[in-house]
C-alpha cells in the first residue's frame, strides 16, 4: 500500500462505500418496487444512508409521516437508524473477540426501527426495540458472536441470536423481526 493511502486510511474509506453501497442496493428496490418517484436517482444517490432509510420506512408504510425531528424520524414517534457490524479483538490477554453493531445516537424516548448490515456474512438483519426497553440503556450494541480464550482472529459465523431477558448486550435479538416491510409497518413492538 503506497504511504500516502496508508497516511489516509483508504482502506477504512473502501470499507465506508461498500457499506453504502450494500444499503443502496436494498433501499433503491424497495423504494422502485412502491413506485417512488418524487426523487430522481441522481438525488437519492446524494442522500446519506439513513435518510434513505428514513424515506424508505416512509414509502412503506403508508401510516406514518416521516417528520425528521431531532428526536425522532416519524410521527408515530420512532426513530430509524442504520447500522453496520464490525469486529474487533476486545482483549488481547484474554484472547476476546466479539462482532456485533453499535446503534449510537439513539433517542430513548421512542421506537427503534434498525437496519443492521452483517459486513462479514453480507446480509441484513432488522429489528424494531421499543422504546421502555432502551429507556436506560447509555450503550445499544447488538451482539452476533463472541469468542474467548482464542488468540487468533477466530473463523465467524452466522449469528447466535442470543435471546435473553433482562439486561446485556444479548436481549436485542428479541426484537428481531424478518423483513424490511415488517420492521418498517410494526406498530408496536413487544415488550419481552
């Protein structure tokens, strides 16, 4: 890698279009299959992932009026947000390597409505977290897997879908839900 690639962390910015490019490869469909045309495509190819998204949901689901306000993105009072996974090698002594998803900058006054990209398995997940369930929760982080005792970059695999009640990073998966129409028309998700 030539020096000034490296200095600019190309590889990162590599990692960033891709990223985008996934998202739009699902959002344009969508937004064609329902006959959007208020856009052109020259337009939405300048708009950032989440708006996309945004207007998606919208397009969708024909109850809702897309409001994007501070605190949330829908007049049903929920907020949309996209998210991709990463991994990384959480400590080195004790050989932890975790890959999950970090929703950041979530408002826990409402609905979440999440597109999550799973980078290493190149596939989507959604989920629709209710609003009582990241009331007090400063860090919403949903995990795929975790490794211990392993030293090495381990060999990932599909998620585990933790499924638990309570706290930690593993209950997300309990508001998984199996398409992008349905996280987009759900009215209210169930608390578990």
């Amino acid at each position: 890698m030539p020096v000034e690639e490296k200095r600019l962390n190309i590889e990162s910015f590599k990692k960033k279009c891709k990223v985008t490019k996934k998202f739009r490869e699902v959002l344009f469909p969508i937004l064609k299959k329902n006959k959007f045309n208020a856009l052109t495509e020259d337009e939405l190819m300048h708009l950032h992932v989440e708006s996309l998204l945004e207007l998606a949901i919208g397009v969708v689901n024909k109850n809702i009026k897309v409001i994007c306000t501070k605190k949330k993105d829908f007049d049903d009072g929920t907020d949309a947000k996209s998210v991709c996974s990463q991994f990384r090698n959480n400590n080195v002594k004790k050989g932890t390597w975790q890959h999950s998803a970090k929703v950041t900058g979530h408002k826990k006054e409402s609905h979440l409505r999440c597109m999550v990209y799973d980078d290493i398995n190149d596939k989507f997940y959604y989920f629709v977290i209710p609003q009582e369930a990241v009331t007090n929760v400063s860090n919403l982080e949903i995990v795929f897997e975790t490794f211990t005792n392993t030293y090495v970059e381990p060999t990932w695999g599909e998620p585990k879908r933790f499924r638990t009640r309570g706290s930690g990073f593993k209950k997300w998966w309990n508001w998984e839900v199996g398409s992008f129409e349905e996280m987009a028309c759900i009215v209210n998700p169930i608390s578990k």
